[in-house]
C-alpha cells in the first residue's frame, strides 16, 4: 500500500493584531511530497501529491492522458525500492515516492516521448487543448437523466463533512463521485486539485465503473480545465465546483455536451446557490421550484 501520510504536526508562531499571541503552538499542515511516475521503466511524470492512493491516483492520470482505459491495461504497479540511499548506513531507502506502472499492451511499448510535468496547482502542462481531448476521449457524454438541484447541494454540504484532512489541516482539495440519489461514492483528498479528481477516477476504474454516464463529479476548487478534461475523458455527464469556473473549461464543457456548475455551496437552512455555466437542460429545475 506503500505509506501514508496526508498530515504533519509542526510548531508555529502565532501573531495576533500586530502581538506575539500564546507563545508557539502546535499545528497541522496537509503533506506535500513528489510522486516519480514511470511507464514501462521509463519517466512520464513528476506530479506533487498528499501521499495515500497512489495506485488510484495513477490510474486516473494515465487514464485521462488516454494511455489507458481499462485496469487490465496495467499488469503491475509497484514502488521502486531504493529510491534513497542513507548517508549514515548505506542502506537503500524506500521513500515510497517512486512508481512504476508496466502495460498490458504491446501497442505502449516503448512509450512515445513526451514532457509531463505536474504541480498542485497547475496540472497537466502540455495538449491542454479541446481538440486534444477530443482526440484522446473514448466516452460520449450521453444521459437521460434530470437532476434535482438540491441534489447537488447536498452532496455539496456532505462533502464538506467528509474532508477529514482539511478539517485537520485546511490544505487540502477534495473530490467526490455521486450518485443521481446524492450518495457520496467515493471521496478522495489531496494538496493538488487535479489529483483528488484523479484518485476518485482512478478508483472508478479500477472498480469497473467507467464510463461514469450516471454519476457527477464534485469538487471543492475551481474547475479548471484540466479538471473539465478529466471529467469528459471518463464520461461524467456533470461538474459541480465549489468556486468558480475558468473560460476553457466552460468551452470544454459546452463543446462535449458536459453541465457545468460553479459556486455550488449549500446554505445552513438547506437552500443554496449555483451558477449553471453550460447544458442546464440536465438540471430539474421544474422540481426545485416545486
């Protein structure tokens, strides 16, 4: 499972009004560290993640660059050991920050060269184009369905009781899959907003679930386009986002026939808000009003 950790114990100066407040205090601050991925023993990427779900987290990143679409496409996944060797004993370390995924099929191998460079906060640099994902998509995002929009603001109110890392921390992104009733599937957190949307696709993948034609993803950021990308890739019919929403991934949204939403926030007597961005035919507004 390689380790886990989504939060550290430092000690802070507090200042308050100008004044030293308390002496220093302990607090929490979310983890940050480098995840190394390779593909068939080569390079691909470098992203900066919370350490947990690193086998989700890759999957859902090589799913939505299109080198996968199904789980069986990868035979292993492992962490490289002796990633650093201790000055002191010479003894090789696993710092459990290496990965390397090796494919299924042939057609991967070698891998095609490309730059893959991932932050916490940006994403995915390079193809960042909707021709790209066009190209690359596999799934149509078709639906039958209407969504009551209060739907939708609860998930929204139940995620935020379910980031036990940001309560802790308040440094950490959230993602969730929900079901058409507003059951929270799956939830994942993670210091990069595109990483949290990653470990909850990767979890869908592995569990068989792809396309996700009768789900909807919510997230507690912006919705970037990278995000966009990655929700189209895998078939979600629906992006809900906590704040706003950036001009290509409105015109992703639009152009793939995705709902967007942004500023979903629950109010405490059960009302809410959102702003409807693009296709607002899949939302019941007929049943809100009732």
């Amino acid at each position: 499972m390689g380790r886990v950790t989504e939060a550290t114990r430092i000690r802070t100066v507090r200042v308050r009004e100008g004044r030293l407040y308390a002496g220093r205090k302990g607090d929490r601050v979310a983890v940050e560290e480098p995840l190394d991925i390779r593909l068939n023993g080569q390079q691909l990427s470098l992203t900066m993640r919370t350490p947990g779900h690193d086998v989700e987290l890759i999957h859902g990143f090589l799913h939505g660059e299109g080198l996968i679409a199904h789980r069986t496409d990868i035979s292993e996944a492992r962490y490289c050991d002796g990633a650093v060797v201790d000055d002191g004993t010479g003894v090789a370390q696993n710092t459990y920050n290496v990965m390397d995924f090796t494919t299924a099929r042939p057609q991967l191998l070698p891998l095609v060269s490309r730059n893959f460079s991932a932050g916490s906060a940006c994403g995915v640099c390079g193809a960042e184009s909707i021709d790209a994902v066009r190209r690359k998509s596999r799934h149509l995002l078709e639906s039958d369905w209407r969504i009551d929009p209060r739907v939708v603001l609860a998930a929204a109110r139940g995620l935020g009781e379910k980031q036990a890392v940001f309560a802790r921390t308040g440094g950490v992104h959230a993602a969730a899959l929900v079901d058409l009733s507003g059951n929270l599937l799956v939830v994942r957190e993670d210091v990069g907003r595109h990483n949290a949307v990653d470990k909850v696709i990767g979890w869908a993948l592995l569990e068989d679930r792809l396309p996700l034609r009768d789900c909807f993803l919510l997230v507690s950021s912006r919705a970037s386009f990278e995000i966009a990308q990655k929700a189209c890739m895998a078939g979600i019919p629906l992006l809900a986002c906590v704040s706003a929403a950036s001009s290509l991934a409105i015109e992703t949204a639009e152009e793939f026939g995705q709902t967007l939403l942004g500023f979903t926030r629950a109010g405490e007597d059960g009302e809410g808000r959102m702003n409807v961005y693009t296709h607002p035919e899949r939302l019941d507004l007929a049943a809100a009003e009732g």
